[in-house]
C-alpha cells in the first residue's frame, strides 16, 4: 500500500539554515546538509529545500546546499523560493533537485507550469500554493503570502494539474506558524478536486495533527519545519504513531 | 563501464549520483557505436513513453548486440516500461519487446499517478535484489505500469499489483527510482555494478 509522506521542510537563506534546530550531536545546527543527514537518519521520505530569500547571492548558496545534500541522501529533494523561470529550475534540478516547487511564478504566467512539464517531466513540477480563508472561500494568495489573487485554491489546483503540475504543496496561511493543526477543510477540498498527490502544510503541532490530515484532511503527504525539530527522534516516534492508528507509513530507515 | 542513455527524457544527475555513490561512474554514449565497449547499460526515463521513440532502430539493434555479447541491461522506470512490448501511452510505439507483455494506466480508482513510497514484494530469487529485505519500500513515480509477467521477481500494489522489478538472464528493470529509494535502493545499483563486472 503507498505509504503517506512526511516532508521535512528546510528554510535556508544565504546557505544556512534559518530555524535553530538543537540536535544533539548536530556540530553545525545551521548545516543545512548535517540537518538534512539527521532526518534521513530518523526515516523522513522526502526533503524540501526553501530559500526564503532568494536573492542572487542566497540562490548562489543554494546550488551548493543542494549539491551537497543530494550527493549523500538518496530520498526526493524538491527546492522552492524565487524560482521564476525555466533558467532557475534547471539551476536548482542540475545541482541534484528532483523537483522544483514553484508558487508566485506560476500564479503570474500559469504558462510556466506547462513548459517546466515539458522540460523535466510532471514529476518534477511541484505547484505550491498559499491559502487564507475568507467568507466560506479559500483565496490563494502570491508573494509569500502578502498579496491576494482572484484566484481560488480548489480552481487553482485544478488548474495546475491540467497544466501539467506533478504535485500540490498546500499551505494554510491561517494555520501556517500557529501549531494549531492543518486546515483538514481545505486540504480536503484540494485533494478531492485533483487526482495529483497533495502535500499539507501549515500548522502541525502534535502528531494527532498529522494523523487528523491523512484522514479528515486526505492529504497524501505533510510537510513541516519546526515540529520535526522538537526532539531528535520527532520523524521516527510520529510514524511509529501514525503506525498504530493504521496510516500507512514507511518505517524502516532507509 | 556502464554507459547510462541520455534520451532527452529528463534529468540523469540523481540516476549519476546514485551510481556514484554505489561505485560506478557513468558514461553517456553520444552515438549507438559507442555501446561497443559497455559492460552494462542504463535506460532511465521519466514523462510520456513517446520518448522512447527517441530510441531509434539503431539504438535498438546496438543494445540487441550487447545483450548477445552478455552485456547486463537496466531500465529505470519508463526504462522499465521500454523493455516490454509497448504501453498504452503511446500505441504508435513499440518497445525493445525483451520481455512480453505490456504497460497499461493504473486504474483509477486510486490516485494516478502512483507517488510515493511503496513496497516490494519479492516473489522470486533476484539478483538485482540480493540483500533486500521483502517489504522494503522504494520510490514510485508513474502512471503506467507492467504487466505481471513471469519475469517479475517483485511485485507492489496501487489499485492492482503491478510488477515492480523484472529480471531474466541479462535484462533487468525497476518501476520505481532506485536512486532516490535510499539504502536499499543504492544497494540495488550496487548489485547491478557487480553484476556488470562478471561476464556470465
């Protein structure tokens, strides 16, 4: 049976990671390849690189970061922030990416998520996309967060799949940063609406969270940052959780 | 040497460092003469088959020559689906036809495409697979998939069983992505590197 997903997403800027994460036995905290290394060890199934800030020297640093990670952990990598063109995709999939996660870019020329498929295959097109609830809707929003479209999420990942996007990374705005637990409502609504895999985000706290959104939520994969980084076997006592309360998971680590 | 095909169907530097990291630096042949010298050969892939029509007649007829001098053959995912008779996908075209049988879409009655990890289970004595453990899972990423043929040493199940690693004498192929299945997938390219090194 496909085994649901957890996703351990790290922000990095300018080649460090930008949470604290107090792992110990961890030299560098902000390594972001050492981190990468430990949650591979803990039996994560995928990583997500984000550069949050995307600027040229952060971008710069990235390509190293991903080279680094990729060359030793053989898990999918997907990498998110500021990619905005075919030039930056194939800059972060030549350094070992398997996935690149576009978002704004997208929602200004959908005509992105078609040509990207064209180039390197669905698989390797993840559209990312940030969403607020406002009156009953989910409006999706650009620029990290900070600017409203006309756009709604369901129609919008709709959309993205007949374009030709592989996966769909979901973040609650509402929930994003709270611990308060994913918005299973819209997860839900996504993932009903497409056949491509949606991944949750925004929100997880506990592991019930986790186990509220492969459920009520039908999310096919969850990612989160922090939460992986209470303690230092987080991954490996939330799929040992989600284990016993019949979720499919992979357990072994590999 | 182990020449990897660069078709144009996607990306080959995961397929590299996974080689890599289980002691094998590829070669990419730019013409079919220059599978001459291989030991062993990779046919990778991601996206539509009709990149496979990229696989001439001459790229045919050159790795049917290999395989003739024992050479050791390896599909990767849409490499896998090549080595059957054809896939619905794309009907127009046909496959290297090594082993008989077909690929068809999963039903959908799950989720197409197939995303994520999910297990193996081994029904045969495999080489390929020697020292994995039965249930390991690995990597999918696909929506058509082989049918179960007699040279299906593993098998996994989306909707219906699939087989999700082939092998014969000299031809061996994965569904999944062995160089993004972890440990054990490295093992599984490691295995296909010393299976290479021996000319049996």
């Amino acid at each position: 049976m496909l085994s649901k997903r957890l996703i351990a997403c790290l922000d990095v800027r300018n080649g460090c990671v930008v949470k604290g994460v107090q792992f110990e036995g961890l030299r560098n905290a902000g390594d972001p390849a050492a981190l990468a290394r430990r949650y591979n060890v803990e039996g994560i199934d995928e990583l997500v690189i984000l550069d949050v800030t995307a600027t040229l020297e952060s971008r710069q640093a990235l390509a190293e970061t991903i080279r680094a990670v990729s060359r030793e952990l053989f898990i999918p990598l997907a990498v998110g922030g500021g990619i905005r063109s075919l030039d930056d995709a194939e800059a972060a999939i030549d350094a070992g990416a398997d996935k690149v996660s576009i978002n704004s870019a997208a929602l200004g020329y959908p005509e992105l998520i078609t040509r990207l498929a064209a180039r390197y295959g669905s698989q390797a097109i993840v559209v990312a996309i940030d969403a607020k609830r406002a009156d009953g809707r989910f409006d999706v929003y650009s620029r990290s967060g900070s600017t409203v479209t006309a756009r709604q999420a369901v129609e919008w990942a709709r959309e993205a799949e007949s374009r030709g996007a592989g996966e769909i990374l979901l973040t609650s705005i509402d929930r994003d940063g709270t611990r308060e637990g994913f918005d299973c409502e819209l997860n839900a609504a996504v993932s009903s609406a497409v056949s491509i895999p949606v991944i949750a985000s925004g929100g997880a706290g506990t592991f019930q969270h986790f186990l509220d959104v492969f459920t009520a939520g039908k999310a096919d994969a969850a990612l989160a940052a922090s939460v992986f980084h209470y303690s230092e076997h987080a991954v490996s006592e939330l799929k040992q959780f989600l284990a016993s309360s019949d979720i499919p998971v992979r357990l072994q680590n590999t | 040497m182990i020449a990897l095909i660069d078709y144009g169907a996607g990306n080959l530097t995961s397929v590299r460092k996974g080689f890599s990291a289980a002691g094998a630096e590829l070669y990419t042949p730019r013409l079919p003469v220059d599978l001459a010298g291989a030991d062993g050969i990779i046919v990778p892939g991601v996206g539509h088959f009709s990149a496979t029509a990229a696989l001439d007649s001459e790229w045919r007829m050159a790795i049917g020559d290999a395989l003739e001098r024992g050479v050791k053959l390896f599909g990767i995912c849409l490499g896998l689906q090549w080595l059957f008779e054809g896939s619905d996908e794309d009907e127009e075209i046909s496959g290297l036809g090594v082993i008989a049988g077909r690929c068809r879409r999963l039903p959908p009655t799950l989720k197409v495409p197939h995303v994520g990890w999910n297990s193996l289970e081994i029904r045969g004595p495999s080489r390929l697979l020697a020292g994995v453990e039965p249930g390991t899972q690995a990597y999918f990423t696909h929506s058509y998939a082989a049918d179960i043929t007699p040279e299906a040493v593993a098998v996994t199940t989306h909707a219906i069983p699939f087989a999700s690693v082939v092998e014969t004498d000299r031809v061996f192929g994965v569904q999944f992505h062995p160089e993004k299945s972890g440990t054990a997938g490295v093992r599984m390219l490691r295995n296909f590197v010393t299976l290479c090194s021996r000319n049996d």
